[in-house]
C-alpha cells in the first residue's frame, strides 16, 4: 500500500475499540431475508446499497402524488425491553410510531428507514429487533427499505440500546386529513389500545418497576407479568385507517395519533379555532394497567390523561352519518371502535 506507514500487524484494531465489521456483516446476512419479505410495489432496490430506491409511480393510482414523512422512536421502552431481556415487540412499536402518524394525514404507508445504535453489537439481539420490525412492517403494509447499525463501542455501554426510524407515506394532493375538514357535530370514533404503546414509560417505569419484579404479576388477578404487560406490542391503526380514507372519502374529516401528550394533547391538534372536542371517558374501556399506575403512584387522573392514551389509541372526526359505516369497517377488521365524543362549539380545547 502506498501513502501509509509500513506499521506490522498486531497493533490497534477497531475490533479492540470495540466495533466489529465481521459481527456487522453477519448481521446483514441474517436479517436480509426478512427484509426481503417486506417488500412492496415500488421497491426497485433495498438493503445493502448506499440508499434505498423507491418508484412512487409504482405505489397506486395517484394522478398528483405528495409524499408524507415521519421520524419517531420508542422511547424508554426499550428500558423494559433490556430488562425483560426480550426484544420481540418493540421493533412493531417503533413502526406503529411511524406509520400511524402518517395515517392521521390520511398517507398510505410506502418505506420505512431504521437507526439503530448498540454500545456492542448482539446479534441475536437485534435479529430479534429486526424481526419485529419486518413484522410491523408487513401488518403496514409498507417496505423495510433501509436503515442503519451504529456501534458506539466505548460510547455507550455494551447493553445499551436505541432504535429510531423514519417513513414516508403519499397521498393524493387536496386531499389531506387535518383541522380545517372538521365540523360542528363531528362524531368522534376512538379506536381501542390494549396497553400504554410507546408513551409514558418513564412514569410507568419509576411507578411499576422500581423495587419490583418484573415477573411477578402486572396487578392482582392478571394472567400477564408485569414485563408482558409493559412489553405489549403497539396495535397499527394505519392500515384500517387508510381503508377508512377510502370507505368515507370526504366524510373523514381529521384523526388523532393518541401519543405524547395524551387525549387532550393530541385532540386538540386536529380542532379548528371555534371548536371544542367533547369526549366522555366512561365510553370506551381503560385497561387496568392504567388503573394500577395510579393505585402505585397515587397518579391524578388530570396527569394520566395528558400522559396515557388511557385506552384510545387513535381518534377520528368523521361526518356524523357515516358514523354507523365507520364502526363498521373498523369492527370488521378485529379493531374495538367507540364512539367516544362529539365536536361542538367552542374555543379548540379537549373538554373530558
């Protein structure tokens, strides 16, 4: 080699610093078919490049595509997942953080692009990362069709973990949900979350978790240990979302990714100016879980509520006569649709 030092071998390797090439390489390997099984119309070329390819023209029959994008993460539930040693759900948490936002403009899902950064690269581990992510992204409907592994050896620590992603979705131009569809007398259609998905863990972590063990029971009487019930996968709304888009047209004025921030704090991002969100909470089911956060943490209900989902997952402002078709379509899908509320006049506030 010229323009280097003739230095032998047996000095410093990266290896030593604590990053592997050859666990890096073996870990493409292993993943690549279940990327592969991801694939969609559109997808010309994936993993392995140096960027993804994607043909929109291919994706459907959009005369005036826009693309839609979304980054997200997990969040401090991969804390969980660390000490539960378990890491099968949250790769479909991390897509449903996705491509459930895209939904709420009304974007069918097209790509998904992951980061994930690991102090040592294990790579059971993050096959089993992978796998759940190929997995959301099958239920989606949309390509795994990239992303990257960062091995901060001597950053972070070996057992560390962190998991991002971005995606993009398309819609057809003109017709994106959002505030400026809703009405006065909107039905509110909430569609049911089973546990807390990717939000509030830090709360549900220092109140559930700190002096107790994972395995034991999540609250009296539950069939699932407190790791399982912490660990269950977010529900992907996206998919009968965009089936909604398609069923109601312009009956389906605006829907909300019940995320950080809660009921109030999402619902009110789809509210005109003029309009008040009622919404009765003894509507729809509150999962226990919720119910124990406060028992141990002597929670107020203001706080859960601008926490939690507390047993909303999505909410949608659909014309009121369609209201009946919308419970409907979502109940034909294994969905658990309420309805949960109504728009009224008002001043853009969540009214519970």
């Amino acid at each position: 080699m010229s323009r280097l030092l003739d230095v032998p071998e047996g000095g410093q390797t990266y290896s030593g610093a604590g990053v592997s090439i050859e666990a890096g390489d073996e870990f493409v390997r292993q993943i690549s078919p279940l990327v592969a099984s991801t694939s969609r119309p559109g997808v010309l070329e994936g993993i392995g490049g140096f960027g993804g390819l994607f043909h929109v023209g291919a994706a459907g029959s959009y005369r005036d595509p826009v693309l839609v994008s979304s980054a997200d993460g997990v969040g401090t539930k991969l804390e969980v997942a660390r000490l539960a040693g378990r890491y099968d759900t949250v790769g479909l948490d991390l897509v449903a953080m996705l491509v459930d936002d895209l939904a709420c403009l009304g974007a069918e899902p097209l790509f998904l692009l992951d980061y994930v950064a690991v102090g040592r690269l294990n790579e059971g581990r993050l096959v089993e990362l992978v796998r759940g992510i190929t997995e959301g992204c099958r239920l989606a409907g949309c390509a795994l069709l990239g992303g990257e592994t960062a091995e901060h050896g001597g950053v972070m620590g070996d057992d560390d973990l962190d998991v991002a992603g971005f995606a993009v979705g398309v819609l057809e131009r003109g017709e994106h949900l959002g505030s400026e569809r809703v009405r006065v007398g909107d039905t509110l259609i909430g569609l049911g979350s089973p546990g807390l998905r990717s939000n509030g863990y830090s709360l549900a972590r220092r109140v559930l978790l700190e002096g107790r063990d994972g395995d034991a029971p999540a609250y009296v009487g539950s069939s699932r240990s407190l790791f399982e019930e912490l660990l269950l996968p977010s529900v992907i709304y996206a998919p009968g979302v965009i089936g909604a888009r398609d069923l109601l047209g312009a009956d389906l004025h605006a829907v909300a990714h019940i995320t950080g921030g809660g009921i109030p704090g999402n619902v009110s991002r789809v509210l005109p100016t003029g309009l008040d969100a009622r919404i009765d909470l003894e509507s729809f089911p509150t999962p226990e879980i919720f119910f124990e956060i406060q028992r141990r943490g002597s929670v107020s209900a203001h706080e859960m509520v601008r926490v939690f989902n507390c047993g909303l997952g999505m909410v949608l402002a659909v014309e009121s006569s369609r209201a009946k078709d919308t419970l409907t379509h979502f109940s034909a899908l294994g969905y658990d649709p309420y309805v949960v509320g109504h728009d009224v006049e008002g001043s853009g506030e969540v009214r519970l």
